[in-house]
C-alpha cells in the first residue's frame, strides 16, 4: 500500500491539513508517499485574491478548526487584495523541489505552503523556492535548474486520473489498482489512522 496526498499549495485546508500529513508520514516513517499538485487557481481563476471574498473567513474557520496560523506578511497581501494566485506556477514548483528530494516531498509541500501562509512569498517566484530549498537543506541552483525543466501537467493529469475535485484529498492506493480516499477535506492524524488500520486489519 501507498498513500498519495493530491493537495493545492494555495488551497488554505490543504496548509491547515499540513500537520495531520506530516504526522501520518512520521507514524507511517516505511509507507510511500505521493505527493502530487492540483490545480484549484487556473484559468478564469486567476484573478486578484480580492475577487475571493471569503478568504479571510475562511482562514478564520481554518485555524479553528486546526490550529493552522497566518502569518502577518501574509494577512498584509490578503488585505491589500491585488495578488493573484497560480497554481499552476506553484505545481511547477512543487514538482522541482520533488525532484530534488523526492523522499522529502510531504515536508517539502508543507514548507512551501508556509513561505506563502505565512511569510507571504509569491509561490510564482524562483526567489521563494530558493528560500524553501534553504530552510529543507537543499540546494537551491538544483532546485532552480529543475525549475527550468518542470511542468504541472503531469500533476494535473494524475489529479484528473485519480479523479480528485477537491484540497486536501488523501487516498490509499492498495493492490489490485484499488485506491481508496482516506480524505476529502479535514481530519486528524487518529482519524486516518483508523481508517488505515481498516484497510489493513
């Protein structure tokens, strides 16, 4: 069995979320993990975040319902309201530091997600993946040259594949091709791990 955690690095339950992967990951230290990018700001979607309305509503009900904070760079740019929020830049990204570290990609997503939640950096920019290629240890001109030869259509291919809508999804990918969602939205690391212990009991 593997688990494949299909998340947005823009999605706010995805970032809230963030804890309950890295402590599934850490009680399941020998499972396989696949991360990969969806892409909920495409399109006609990427528009200035003011557009949004509910954000900060939603990032409210988000640290209520899991601790997850936000950080004040990041209220500044939600308050001035001009950003625009690329998924596709951020799967490009995401798909470069896995690349580097393909073995670290939940803490990877997790790190990426907090240069934005909480230190307000464009997940557009080669700049912020040099900050998180600092802050996991890795080399940044490698994580920048993989910049240059990724894209997000694999990503969105395997998130269309796997037929996933929505951020956070975690699925179980058990043998027999048989793959099973553990969780669309929000759950704590005991809540999925009692679903996996059904998988395998």
């Amino acid at each position: 069995m593997k688990l494949i955690y299909v998340f947005d690095a823009y999605c706010g339950w995805s970032y809230g979320f963030a804890r309950t992967m890295a402590d599934v990951a850490h009680r399941h230290p020998d499972l396989p993990v696949e991360v990969v990018s969806g892409g909920l700001f495409l399109g006609g979607r990427r528009v200035p975040i003011r557009q949004f309305g509910y954000v900060q509503g939603a990032n409210a009900e988000i640290t209520r319902r899991t601790g997850a904070p936000f950080g004040e760079s990041y209220e500044r740019l939600i308050a001035d309201g001009e950003f625009v929020m690329d998924s596709e830049a951020a799967a490009c990204g995401m798909a470069a530091l896995r690349e580097v570290a393909p073995d670290r990609a939940v803490r990877l997503a997790a790190l990426l997600q907090e240069a934005f939640y909480l230190d307000g950096l464009s997940l557009s920019e080669v700049s912020t993946y040099r900050v998180v290629a600092q802050r996991a240890g890795l080399d940044g001109d490698a994580v920048e040259a993989a910049l240059d030869r990724v894209s997000a259509a694999d990503d969105f291919r395997r998130t269309r594949e796997l037929g996933v809508t929505g951020y956070p999804t975690l699925l179980a990918d058990l043998p027999g091709e048989r793959v099973v969602t553990l969780v669309a939205g929000n759950a704590s690391a005991d809540e999925v791990e009692r679903r996996i212990g059904a998988l395998v009991s």
